[in-house]
C-alpha cells in the first residue's frame, strides 16, 4: 500500500477494506464495483434503516395512510391498524408494556402499591382524536406517570375504545386477576361500557378533575357566572373527595347539600355513587 501525507484517515481506512480490483480502474472498469464495506450496514438497526430509504426511493405514494403502514413495516410500535369503516390505530412499546406487567400482582397479601390506570380522550387532532393509556411507575418514589398506550380514532364511539382493550387484554392478560389495579376514567359511558366490557371486575373510578369539570359546566350552564360562587361549589365538592372515611364523606354530603341549590344537590347525587365506591376502596386500603 503506498502511503502519502495528504490522504485522510478516511481514504487510508477505505483503501484497507475494499477489494484492491476495485479500487484499479484498470481491472474494474468493465465491472461493477462491490459495496464499500463502510457503507454496508452492519447491525439490524442500519439494516432497517437502508430497507426504508429504499422503499422511500421506490414510494408511489405520499399517502398518509400509506405511510401509516410504512410506519408499521418499519417499526414495532404500531400494533394494530384498521380504515374501514372508521380508522382505528392502537400504537404501544413492547418493553413499556412488560414493565407495566412487573408492577402487576394476583397476591391479595402482597404489599404492593396500588396501580391507578387513566383512560381519555385527551386531543383532537385535525380529524382524528387521540386516546391514552396511562399509568404510574410505582417502583419510583414519585410514581412517574408515563403512557402505557395510544389509539387514534376517528369517532368516540363505544366500539373504538372495545378495540383498544381487546388489544390491551390480549397482550396483558394479567389485567383479569391483578388485585392491585384500579382503572380512573371520566363519565363518558362509551369509554365506562368498553372497559366493562373486557375488564368487568375492574375496579372503575371517576377522575376528580373530569367531576369538578362536570360541576362547573353545569353550575355554568345554570347561570352561574361569579368566580366566588363558583368556588364555592367546586371548594365544597373537592373537600368531599377528600374524605378520609365513609362515614365523612356521608357527613360532610349531607352539610353540603343543605346549602347547595336544590337543583345542584341533585345533579350531583346522580354520580355520587360512583364516589361512594371511590371512598370505600381508599377506605379498604388503610
């Protein structure tokens, strides 16, 4: 090899792992010249990567739903596509969904802490909602909230949500017998009835801050319109959530509910059973 003070450490390497024929124009000029060995992939990820800027290159069409299913081709976090009659996509990490199944126990003696998973609709984007799965890392001191899971839908309809829990509990059977899983999801009954569906001895809760939402729509819709009115009401249904017993949460309703408005005390007895049960449960823990 002869050597000279202007080549480069990459031209130096080069000449060292390509075959001497090409790099002779005298003996490969009238053949093709074989890969240089630095631009061969040399793992499965610059594998893929070079299987996908080949595809790009042949692509006949910048379809996003076609790229859609690129996406799924290329990586192993799209899971499950469906575009007729409503598009339907359920994208989750396999290794986020193993840690999410160590956190699991059937043990009912296991002092384990308890797993509070959250399902929404959290965004609309463009014409597609957007729905997570979220739960919290429990091995961390601060219980980190991370994604479980996503879907994208077109329609918030109660069979949609069944598609993602049908993926769910074929992927995390676990789900059926864990004894330390609650499942904290607003009042929307097509999300309430799908998870009931595939998950019917869940323990299913409403989130605090979809019931003080609720408050506040309906105390605005009811001509409500001062903010000290207004915190009034939301001060006083966030200190029944609050309650550290049964017993105080039926003692401070019955208080509330003798200054609330009448129609007000109505509206919200209609879902306070389903606090009840959220009293109850934090109850048994203790």
């Amino acid at each position: 090899m002869k050597s000279s003070t202007t080549s480069s450490a990459k031209n130096v390497y080069r000449s060292l792992v390509t075959p001497s024929d090409a790099a002779d124009p005298t003996t490969s000029s009238h053949l093709p010249h074989p890969p240089v060995s630095t631009a061969v992939p040399r793992n499965s990820e610059q594998a893929r990567n070079a299987l996908k800027a080949q595809r790009n290159k042949s692509r006949p069409s910048r379809d996003a739903l076609f790229n859609l299913h690129e996406l799924a081709y290329d990586t192993t976090f799209v899971h499950h596509i469906t575009t007729f009659p409503d598009l339907e996509v359920i994208l989750y990490d396999r290794q986020m969904m193993h840690t999410f199944q160590s956190l699991l126990t059937t043990s009912s003696t296991d002092s384990v802490p308890t797993q509070v998973v959250s399902y929404d609709t959290t965004f609309n984007i463009g014409d597609f909602y957007l729905s997570v799965l979220l739960f919290r890392h429990t091995d961390f001191e601060s219980a980190p909230v991370l994604p479980l899971a996503y879907m994208i839908h077109e329609r918030k309809l109660q069979h949609t949500h069944e598609v993602l829990f049908q993926q769910i509990q074929s992927v995390c059977p676990q789900l059926f017998t864990a004894t330390n899983i609650v499942i904290v999801t607003d009042n929307e009954p097509a999300i309430r009835n799908a998870i009931r569906t595939h998950f019917p001895d869940a323990s299913l809760f409403l989130c605090w801050n979809h019931v003080l939402q609720d408050c506040k729509r309906w105390l605005r819709s009811h001509g409500v319109s001062t903010s000290v009115e207004m915190a009034y009401y939301t001060d006083s249904v966030r200190q029944l959530l609050q309650s550290a017993s049964l017993d105080e949460y039926k003692n401070r309703l019955i208080e509330a509910t003798t200054m609330w408005s009448q129609p007000f005390a109505s509206h919200f007895v209609q879902v306070q059973d389903l606090l009840l049960w959220l009293v109850k449960f934090l109850q048994s823990k203790k």
